[in-house]
C-alpha cells in the first residue's frame, strides 16, 4: 500500500509473527485473543496481529501488501479490508470469482469489527479474529463468544437448525458458523494432540449447510466414520471425528428453508457503490451499464453529486463487472485516486476516489 495513503489516513503498520512452535505468537497467561489475521497456505502458518486503530489492508500475493499469501492463484492484490465505523468490510479485487467468505462465495462481506471471518482464497484459509479477550472476562464459559455474530439476526421460531453436541457442551446454531480447534476464538476449543489451531467449521450457505475440514487433510477429519476431503453437506445427523474427538450433528426443522430465508436477499454480483467519506454526498450505487456515463453537478449528467466543488459535468466514467475507469473531464477542482491528483484512473473496491472535495470509498452493494 502506497505510504502517503497510509499516512494520510493514519494507518499503523501491521506486525507478523510466525515460529517453529506454531502458528500463533506467545501471548500472556491469560492467553489473550488479539485482533489478529491467521494466514495457512501450503503448509506454512502465519499470524499478523492488527493495531486496534488500523483501518484499511491489503491481502494478495504481491509484496506490497499487508498481508502477503504464498499462493499462486492468488492475485497480486486479492482482498481489501476495510474498517468502517464499527464493521470490517471484506472486499473481492481478483480477476475471478474463487473467494469464500464463511463459506459463501461473494464478492464482499462485513461482520461487526469485534467478530470473526473465515476466509477461503485459492488454495489459501485466512482466519479473521477482530476480538480482544477481555471483552470477554465477566463471561464464565464463553466457548461461544457473543460478538460472533453475523449479519443475520437470530430467528428465535427458526425453520430449520443444527444441534451440536459433545463432551465440550452443546450448542444450537441456524445462521452463525460454528469453529472447532485448539485457539481461544473457537467456538468449541479443544486440546491435544492433532488438533490444529482452526481444524474445521461448521456453516450455512444458499445451499444449505457444510462441515469444512480447514486443514488441507493434515490431518483432517472424518465424517461418519470417512475421511473427508474439502465440503460435506449435512444432509441429515452425522458425527464428525478429530481422533478420539466426536461432535454429533442433529438436524432440527427444514434447512433447506432456513437456508432460503437466511439468503433471500444474496446478490453474488452486486453493483459497485460509491460511499462518501464524510458528509456532503449521498450513497451512489453505479448502474451496470456498458456505456460511458458522466458524473457531475449538471442535471444531465447520470450521476448527479449536487455540490459547489464538483464541476458540471465532472468527469466520465466507464463501469465493468468489478472495477471502473474514470476520466477527469477539465473540472475546476480535479479528480482524485488514493490521494494522488488523477487525469484517469481504473478503480477497485477498496479504493479512495476524489471528486472535488467529497471523498468516496468505492465497494460492492450490500
């Protein structure tokens, strides 16, 4: 990411931390949950701890990113983060569609900023935890932490739900994913031998609802008695074995038409949408369109920004499936890309444009 977008928008570099021993870097005692990234891919594991104020990251396989993925099918600069107000927006700039985001292949998700995100890129899993643990001292057994939330709310009459049981307690779920391993942002948190730090999870998609082994098959797991290799769709009860680990799976009501209800509203090619910075400016969705369209303060323009500082007919702007190209058309007070005074630009999601003196993040329609 370029420095003097960094500094412009006081963002702290990221620290990685990897060892021998583990994925995961020594922490105290108490054995704190730090707001963290938890990156394996092709055997190698690595932690990126993330300073509480960082607000916008990158992830690919390009040097210049924050978080660097040793994976080849992963682009240059694959993913943006970005933190808005109390959620985390995770945002698809790759050439293809191969992202899942707890095990929904989408474009772009959020989750609340103290929450969890189970990422899927390529070859590659990348583990969100946007938690600290002393959120969590008052709570006597928080094996299921209560800011693992999604955007989904909670159905208290659901149609359909999963009943997960076993020596680790119990626990229903109709929307939010379930992780099972030996890290303390687990929902079912296990030790001993062969138990990796995210060893599988448990969730829901348009679908219907999967178990996922997140360990490549080392050492994986098995379902029904049967090694599993990548996605298993919970059809009906199953029991799911880390070793000598059981965890019984019971299903409850009609998934099929909880799954329908829960993605009613799934887009998985949204619009690109402009979102203003700060006030000043509506929220622009850009249409899909394969013409040019002009973008200005002029009544004619088919994108309207009614502000003194954008000109006329500001700039043009030509619209593709996951990113733009602008052009300044002469206006009086320029146009902007990541801070740096533009005549044109091709612009993806996570990018700061600026027209005038309105500042725009671009994303993906939620």
């Amino acid at each position: 990411m370029d420095e003097k977008f960094q500094t412009q928008l006081n963002l702290p570099p990221m620290t990685r931390t990897s060892g021998s021993s583990g994925i995961f870097k020594p922490h105290s005692q108490k054995n704190l949950i730090e707001p963290s990234f938890h990156v394996m891919c092709n055997n190698e594991k690595n932690s990126y701890e993330i300073s509480q104020d960082k607000d916008l990251f990158t992830i690919g396989k390009g040097e210049d990113c924050d978080i660097v993925v040793k994976d080849q099918s992963v682009d240059d600069e694959h993913i943006v983060v970005a933190k808005i107000g109390e959620h985390c927006y995770f945002m698809d700039r790759g050439a293809k569609d191969m992202i899942t985001f707890n095990g929904v292949k989408c474009r772009q998700a959020s989750v609340p900023v103290k929450s969890r995100m189970i990422i899927k890129i390529g070859t590659t899993v990348i583990v969100y935890v946007g938690m600290h643990s002393n959120d969590f001292a008052d709570e006597p057994n928080p094996t299921i932490k209560t800011s693992l939330d999604t955007q989904h709310e909670i159905d208290l009459n659901p149609e359909g739900e999963l009943l997960l049981k076993s020596n680790s307690g119990e626990r229903y779920t109709d929307s939010i994913p379930i992780l099972v391993g030996s890290h303390n942002a687990c929902d079912y948190q296990l030790t001993g031998s062969g138990i990796e730090p995210f060893h599988y999870y448990i969730y829901f998609t348009p679908k219907g609802a999967f178990v996922e082994d997140l360990t490549h098959a080392r050492p994986g797991i098995k379902i029904n008695d049967l090694k599993s290799l990548g996605s298993y769709p919970i059809k009906e009860d199953a029991t799911v074995n880390i070793g000598n680990f059981a965890m019984y799976i019971y299903i409850y009501g009609n998934l099929e038409s909880r799954c329908k209800k829960i993605f009613k509203d799934f887009n998985e090619e949204p619009n690109l949408v402009l979102t203003p910075l700060k006030e000043g400016a509506d929220v622009t969705i850009l249409p899909k369109t394969h013409e040019k369209i002009s973008l200005g303060r002029g009544s004619e323009c088919e994108i309207e920004i009614d502000h003194p500082s954008i000109s006329r007919e500001h700039a043009h702007l030509q619209i593709k499936d996951k990113y733009f190209y602008f052009t300044d058309n002469g206006s009086s007070n320029g146009s902007f890309h990541n801070l740096d005074k533009v005549e044109k630009a091709k612009v993806f999601p996570g990018d700061i444009v600026e027209f005038g003196s309105i500042s725009f993040l671009v994303h993906y329609q939620m």
